[in-house]
C-alpha cells in the first residue's frame, strides 16, 4: 500500500496527483479527507509522475492536503447466491438494510467478452408477457435486444413490467430438477429518487424481489459510480450463470445516461471529443458491456441483455 499527499489538481469528478512510481490502471484507490472521512476511487489514467483518479463519492472537501492511498488492486465484486433478493447501491452497497453480504468470492468487475469459439448460439426464448416482444422481437436466451425510447415515453414502467413477468419456459421432457433457474440482474442508472421509490415498491410488491439482484445508481450520485453500475451488475450476472447455472435478464436503464457520465468524465480529462461531445472510445466501451451477454458451450446457464436507451430530442440518429 502507498501512500502519498501530493494532490495538485481537481476537475470535476477527477483527481490529479503527482507519483514518484509508476501505478497500475484501474487500481483502487482512498483518498482521506482532513476530517477523517474517506472516499474511494479508482485510477484512471497512468503515467510515470501522475495519476488521474475518479471519486466515487464526489470530490467536495477534498483539497492538497488530502491523503491518497493506492491499494493494489482493482475494484472487486463480492458474488454469492445469497445476493439474490437484495438492493445495492450503483456501487454494490447493499442499501436495504439487510445483513452484511458473505461472499462466496471477489470478483474483478471487468470482466472479458465471452470467446467467439466458445459461444453457443442463442436459442431457446424468454417470456417476457409482453404480445409485442413475444410475437414480433422474441427474446432468446443469450441475446442482446435493445430497446430504443422517445423522451417522455414510459421506458421505465416496461423494464418494471419485463422484470416481474419474465420467465424461462419449462423445456419438454425436462424434469424440475433438471432445469435451470431463473434470475433477473436490474441496474438503474441516473434515476430520480422518485423513480428508485418506484421501483422497489414494484419489486417488493409483487414478489420479484425474490429472484432479483437490484443496483440503483441516483441522479444525484457521482456520474463517476453510473460507470460501474452495469459492470457490478454483469459480474453478478457471470457468477450465476456460469457458475451457478441461471438464465439471468440482464436490464439496464438508461444506458443513455452512462453514456452521458462517460461524457462528463471525458470533458473533465480534456479529451478531444468526437460526435456531439461523446469520447471517441465509447463505442468500444459500450461493446466491452453487451459483449460480456451470451452462452458458452458446455455450461448450462446464459445471460441474456436488455439494454435500454432514450433518444434524446426523439432523435434516432443521435451517437
């Protein structure tokens, strides 16, 4: 663990601090205030005199005589069954009031896209009790199906509906024991604390808590945390279906607003930006999370993706 009290700059949700050794990319990172509290963050940007860290928890209060602390490793997932039925923060807090998670183990957050060689075709579908989807746009397991939103219109009340109504249809000739189990990974990002009440008064009360793991990233959260939000819940979603063999729904809203949080931080970097502002990787960022959906031959669970996305201005051309 080092340790150095060398801040010489604050942009936004960005710390610069000056290194007299080279620190490992995606390093995780405490930065103690004078009072006391700490916050965490993560290294994002290396080389041999500097660092640039993303805050967690915002960078207000923090200033040059703030202590940063490298850890030696990089952000990590505690994964376990038991995360089923539980509500976490955007990232991976439990906020529900519930007992300390006993993980099975730690896992790094980011993860690979699954081989191309090792991919199983999607097959088999998901019921979503939605006629639209169902009969028209059928959700197979370990795919990827986006669903693009207008302003205004109710993208949130859907994802609610998808989420308590989906099932994995018994296969024929298959025997209860014989089939996998069902699980949904929800991950919020950019939400109103309004629409979090929603939501868990949706899950709570219709029972689709039970089989959920539930991530909820609030607008008044640093846009830094929307950036790990769909990578917490994507590893939660690996561990079930891989190594405890579910078919997991991955849905993630607003991907529109990660977008915007990669955005924010690219600007905060003094990154050239490409169309309409967005960082030229983002792209690539974007595959690095629907590539991680899939099935892998030989193992019995799938993931499988809802991303959803709001146009802004109603425009479908926008990046």
């Amino acid at each position: 663990m080092k340790e150095y009290q060398t801040i010489t700059e604050i942009s936004g949700p960005l710390v610069f601090a000056e290194v007299d050794e080279p620190i490992g990319y995606d390093e995780m990172v405490e930065i103690e205030l004078g009072s006391g509290e700490t916050r965490r963050g993560q290294v994002l940007e290396s080389t041999d005199e500097f660092v640039a860290i993303q805050v967690f928890e915002g960078t207000d209060g923090i200033d040059r005589q703030s202590s940063v602390r490298f850890l030696g490793e990089t952000l990590k997932m505690p994964v376990t069954e038991e995360l089923l039925g539980r509500v976490l923060d955007g990232s991976g807090q439990p906020i529900d009031g519930g007992p300390d998670i006993v993980p099975d183990e730690r896992r790094d957050i980011v993860g690979a896209a699954i081989n191309p060689h090792a991919r199983e075709y999607p097959r088999e579908f998901i019921q979503t009790g939605i006629s639209a989807i169902d009969g028209m746009n059928t959700l197979v397991r370990g795919q990827k199906l986006p669903l693009f939103c207008g302003s205004g219109l109710p993208h949130n009340e859907l994802a609610l509906q998808i989420a308590r109504q989906a099932t994995v249809p018994e296969e024929s000739g298959e025997d209860d024991e014989g089939g996998s189990e069902f699980a949904v990974i929800f991950g919020a990002m950019g939400i109103t604390a309004e629409e979090a009440n929603e939501f868990m008064d949706d899950f709570e009360r219709t029972g689709a808590l039970e089989r959920s793991v539930v991530f909820l990233n609030l607008a008044d959260d640093p846009a830094v945390e929307r950036t790990v939000t769909p990578r917490l819940a994507l590893t939660t979603a690996e561990y079930l279906a891989f190594d405890q063999g579910y078919h997991v729904l991955v849905i993630l809203t607003d991907m529109t607003n990660y977008c915007e949080a990669l955005r924010e931080i690219g600007a905060a970097r003094e990154e050239v930006p490409g169309r309409r502002g967005y960082p030229g990787y983002m792209y690539t960022d974007l595959a690095t999370l629907y590539e991680r959906a899939g099935r892998i031959e030989g193992v019995e669970g799938s993931i499988t993706q809802i991303p959803i996305l709001t146009m802004p201005g109603d425009d479908d051309t926008h990046p």
